[in-house]
C-alpha cells in the first residue's frame, strides 16, 4: 500500500509539473518558406526571407496563426550573425497602420552567397532583445520569391540599410 501511495505521488507531481510547461514550438517555416523567429513575447514572429545572389534581406511580422501580417513599431530590425549586422528599414504595406510596419528591408555583403548558418534579430520595439536562430529555409525562400525583391524597386538601389552599397546594381 505504502508503494501504491508513493508511486501516486510521484505520478501527480510529474503530470502537474508537465501541465505547467509553457514551451512554445516555433514553426519551422514561415508563410513565405523563411525562418520565424518570435517576437513580442511570442506573440508573434517574424519571418526572414534572405537572397544569397544579392545580399537582400527582408523580414515580414505574423500573427501566431503565420497568416496575418502583424504590424510592429515603425522602427529598424537589425539582423546579424556573429560580429556582422544589417538594419533592415521599415517599408510599410499598403494595409498597415500608420506609424506600424510589417515589412522591412535592407541589405548586406556578408549576406551573399548563401553561406551563414546562425544569426540573430533584435527589434527596438521588443527591449532590443536579441533572438539567435539558424539561418535554413531563408535562403531557399528567398530564392522562390523573387517578385518580392523587384517590389522594393528604387530601395534597392540607395545605398547602406536601404540598397546596394557602393551603387551595385540588381540583376
């Protein structure tokens, strides 16, 4: 009986310590194919879609459901790996709200060629937090959204944080 009742115990306290958990599994793809990383207190994510021919880099903001743009503080996120970083300006869309954006933008030379494998995001609008994750589905994202780059048109081209540096010029 003494077994029985032991044995009962342990079982309860391991269930409640389970039921106490508050891990949340980050998708492992954003609606664009990029690689989410959480924000706001994970209460939504934002989604890095990265071109390795260029050195674009673009992060769209999601609700949890990853269908519905969240927009965030109008201000830079800055993206990096290692000592490397690139701010990526607000581009707001269309159906934000103003002084919000969903869509930011930049470029980086270190970016180029596909070959980063861990980063990290910082928002001034989440405490400047850094968030690391590894760089995976961004590149191949990237790479099947091509139109998403031509829509940023003269932004590719004005220089550090908004374009090409040293007036390189997009294919």
């Amino acid at each position: 009986m003494r077994t029985t009742v032991i044995a009962l115990v342990v079982s309860a306290g391991v269930l409640a310590g389970g039921c106490n958990r508050s891990e949340t599994t980050v998708p492992s793809a954003g609606p664009n194919g990029g690689d989410v990383v959480p924000i706001k207190n994970g209460t939504g994510y934002a989604e890095l879609l990265a071109n390795p021919d260029t050195g674009e880099l673009m992060v769209h903001t999601w609700d949890k459901d990853l269908k519905t743009p969240r927009p965030v503080e109008k201000e830079p996120i800055t993206v990096g790996s290692g000592d490397k970083s690139a701010e990526l300006m607000p581009h707001p869309m269309a159906s934000d709200p103003a002084g919000t954006c969903s869509r930011f933008y930049g470029h980086a030379d270190w970016a180029r060629g596909g070959t980063i494998g861990h980063g990290w995001m910082a928002m001034r609008g989440d405490g400047s937090q850094r968030h690391s994750f590894d760089w995976r589905g961004c590149w191949q994202g990237g790479k099947a959204h091509g139109r998403m780059w031509e829509e940023m048109g003269e932004h590719r081209r004005m220089g550090p944080g908004h374009g090409h540096r040293g007036g390189a010029n997009v294919p």
